[in-house]
C-alpha cells in the first residue's frame, strides 16, 4: 500500500502540472460538449480529436491526459440529451432517461442533472481509487473470463431486464426480442450468409448502433411532439430553479454505492462497458428498493442515481485492462491504446515501471478530472434547464438537425438518414402501444455481444453445449440470472399475501 502511495504522489505531480491542470479542464468541457449532441458519445469524441491531440506534439502524458478528460466530460455529457430530451448521448445513458426525462418533464430538470452530476462525480470516483489500490490484481482476474462466461454474464443482463422497466412484464420480453433481431441484421461472421437484409446492400453490414438509438429514441422523440402540437395537446414543460436536496443524496447514498461496485467490476470486463453495467445497477436498485417500486419509470431519485454512478464507474473501471494488461475494456479505450502505440508507448505490465509518468500520470488526472467535471457543471446546471424554455415549434427541428448531423457525421451515408425516419416511425408506435425502449435498445447491445461470445464458446469446444456450464464463474452467473427472476416474483407474492392477510375480513 506504501508504494502505490509514493507511486500515486509522482502521478500527481504529473496531473497537477499546470499545463496538464489546463488541458483536464479543456477536456473535460470539450468532453462534456461533445458528450451533449445526441449520438456523437464518447468513443467518437475521443476518435476524432485524437488526431488533433497527436498533431499539437504534446508529450505522451499529456495527450493522454487530455483524450481522458474528454472521455470522462462525454460520459456525463450524453446525460444532458438524455434528461433534458429523451435522446440518449451513448449505449451507457439508456438508462439514464427512465427516470431523468420524468423529473425534467415535471419541471426537475435542475435537480436531475446536478443529482447525475454528483452520482457520476462519487461513482468515478470510487472507481478510480479502486483502481489505484487494486487494478492489476482485478485486471489478471478480469482476462480469466472466457467466452462461456461471458455468455453466462450476458445471460445475467438478460435476466436483469425482467425487472426493469415496463408494467406489462410480456411487452418488455418483447421489447428485448426486437432489439436482438435487429442485432442479428446483416453478414453472418462465421457463414458469410446476409440475415434480415431484404435484399438490401445497405443493410449487409449491419445496423450502427448510432441509428438505432437516434431512430428509436431521438426521432420517435420527435414524432411525439408533432403529434401533439397538430392534436393541440402540447404542453409547456415547466422548469424551476430545483437543485439537488440533502434529502435525495441521503435517499441515494447507498444507492450510489452498491451502484459503484457495480460499475467498477463489470467495467474492468473487457468488452462489456457502461451499458451491461447501468443495466444491471438499475435492476439491482430496483430490487433492493423491495416493495417500494413504484416511482421508478415515472422519476425515482434512485432511478436516475444507480445508472449515472454505474457507467461513470465502468469508464474507470475499462482504464483497468487498458493500462495494466494492454488489453482495451470497452471501444473508447480501445482508442486510447492507440493513441498510446502512436507515441511508442506499450501499455501492459511493464507501463508502470518503464513509463511511471504516464501510466500514475493518468490515473492521477482522472482524480482532478472528475472534481474538474463536478466544478464545470454544476453551475452550469441552471443553464442546461433553460434549454427547455426553448418553445416546442423550435426544439423540434432542433433534435431533427441534431439527430441527422450526428449521424451523416460519424456514419457518412444517406441511407441511414431514411433509416433513422423508419426506426423512429417504428418507435412512435411502440410508444403509442406502451412499450419500453430500453429493453430494445438493451437487447440490441447485449444481442451482438452474445451471440459473439456464443459462437467463440461453441467453436473452441467443437460444438459440445456443455462448455456454458463448466466453470465455476459461469454457474455463479447463472445462479444469479435465477434469482434476478425468481426473487422480485417470490417478494411480490409474499408481500400480497401478507396485505391479503392483514385485511380486515
């Protein structure tokens, strides 16, 4: 513990240089920026100033210190999109709307964001003095997991989706089956066959992730307010000067917490990241929360809590493999690892002896940048509300231009422009029949890791089924994934019988 102390005094005398002070500060506004257009998030951000961080000639800790600030700044910065208008920002904010939209539409929008902004400043937090203290031990444990553990993980996050939103528990069944039929759109790897594409070259390499979740959530988004502005039943959205109460950060505290943990240890997995783990940090909130349910979905403090403090978490937690095996635990670090090789840099174990300065450098920087993120947005909290004093006849071709720029920006055709029109006429509908999109969207992420993790298993045990159940990491998961289902039915039913029993007769 002595030398990660003495190690961590050299990282921030590294961070707390003032040009690398500077270069947090700009990335964490540029970060939270980006983060805020719909559809852009952080693995883009970080994608495309990369070349601009290489071709200023910054030193290797540098450059490296400024694309982590702007990933953390878009990992709270797709929050804004999300809350403010139902649009999530990436994979990982999702969850955030459930209850984030219902607390801006009531007129909490002040309250919701700086209660995310304080969840994600604890949750990052956190995770990075768990990384500091226990990294390279959880990362050597983390690669241990092979692909049928893997399944079963996804097989938990599947599990998890049975209590997570929705009151018709049939609708989102379904709602998670629409998202792995479009997950399994395009080339089969493995055969080279085209599924679901309907004859259409556009559609053989799939569909991004990007127009599913701007169809689906940013357009259909769109559909609904021109609907009731032509029925005449818009509304103006109220917005007050609410702030987070000491009420709610005492009504939460556990709740960030356990969401915390959540983040960390399922972000430290390669290649699961902030989605798998706000899923399941609000699946397990609701089931902690026992019979008291029945706020979330409609803007439970908790609700918006559990799934800020689990993704910002996980973003740490996918620096974890990254720095200390070389291996990248989500897409953005993936591109840090290229930035890295880009400087001749070899992340892996030898890192922390061979460059201190980057490695305890980084680390260091993440501690001033998540107190640089908590400084920079929450006096801006009042401001990002005003955004909905915007009227409607603006906002709406507003998240239009919004959404078609963020996708022929990163995308580059127009065919996914008419794509992202029928996904959000398709999820108009699915809102008109009160069905939850999360479940779709959830089902779309976790589909694609699934059936990849899947087909590996199956391949290295030469098609025998019995490798899902070998290890004991699996059947671990696996028990869990039970009860995820077994548990909230078997409270329910205890809790109605026992109100059936204290019923006067």
């Amino acid at each position: 513990m002595q030398e990660v102390f003495a190690s961590l005094g050299t990282g921030f005398g590294v961070a707390l240089a003032p040009f690398n002070i500077m270069l947090v500060l700009i990335g964490c506004f540029a970060g939270t920026l980006i983060g805020a257009l719909p559809g852009i998030g952080p693995i883009n951000g970080v994608a495309i100033l990369l070349p601009i961080a290489y071709g200023l000639g910054l030193p290797p800790e540098s450059a490296l210190i400024l694309l982590a600030g702007i990933y953390y700044g878009a990992e709270y910065g797709g929050r804004i999109s999300s809350i403010l208008l139902n649009v999530p920002g990436d994979a990982g904010a999702v969850m955030t709307t459930l209850d984030g939209n219902p607390m801006a539409k009531r007129g909490e929008a002040g309250r919701a964001l700086s209660l995310s902004a304080i969840a994600s400043f604890v949750g990052g937090t956190f995770a990075v003095i768990l990384m500091s203290m226990f990294g390279p031990a959880l990362a050597r444990f983390a690669v241990t997991f092979s692909p049928s553990d893997y399944v079963a993980l996804m097989v938990f996050a599947f599990a998890s989706l049975a209590s997570l939103v929705g009151k018709n528990p049939w609708k989102t069944l379904m709602g998670a089956l629409i998202g792995l039929m479009l997950a399994t759109m395009g080339i089969d790897g493995n055969t080279g066959v085209p599924r679901f594409t309907f004859g259409v070259p556009d559609l053989l390499a799939g569909i991004d992730f990007l127009i599913v979740v701007i169809g689906l959530f940013g357009m259909a988004e769109l559909f609904h307010l021109v609907e009731q502005q032509v029925t005449g039943k818009l509304q103006t959205l109220p917005v007050d000067s609410s702030f987070v109460r000491m009420a709610d950060l005492a009504r939460t505290k556990w709740t960030i917490l356990r969401a915390s943990i959540i983040g960390f240890f399922i972000g430290i997995l390669p290649g699961t990241g902030a989605s798998v783990a706000s899923a399941v940090a609000y699946g397990a909130e609701k089931r902690a929360a026992g019979a008291d349910t029945s706020e979330f979905g409609k803007g439970d403090v908790r609700g918006l809590a559990a799934p800020e403090a689990a993704n910002n978490a996980a973003a740490s937690g996918a620096m974890v493999p990254m720095l200390t095996l070389g291996i990248p635990g989500s897409g953005t670090t993936a591109i840090l690892l290229g930035a890295l090789m880009l400087f001749n840099v070899q992340p892996g174990p030898l890192l922390f002896t061979q460059h201190p300065e980057i490695a305890w450098g980084l680390i260091a920087s993440m501690y001033v940048g998540n107190v640089a993120l908590l400084i920079i947005n929450l006096p801006l909290v009042g401001l990002f509300a005003r955004m909905l004093t915007i009227p409607q006849h603006y906002l709406t071709p507003l998240i239009a231009i919004l959404a078609f720029i963020g996708v022929y920006s990163i995308v580059g055709n127009p065919f996914d422009l008419f794509l992202i029109i029928l996904l959000g006429m398709f999820g108009w509908l699915l809102r008109k029949m009160e069905f939850p999109l999360a479940p779709v969207i959830l089902g779309f992420v976790l589909g694609g890791l699934f059936e990849d993790n899947l087909r590996r298993a199956l391949s290295i045990s030469a098609g025998d089924w019995g490798i899902l159940v070998e290890s004991w990491k699996s059947l671990a998961l696996y028990g869990l994934a039970v009860l995820a289902v077994v548990l909230p039915a078997t409270l329910s039913y205890l809790n109605k019988r026992r109100a059936r029993d204290r019923a006067p007769t």
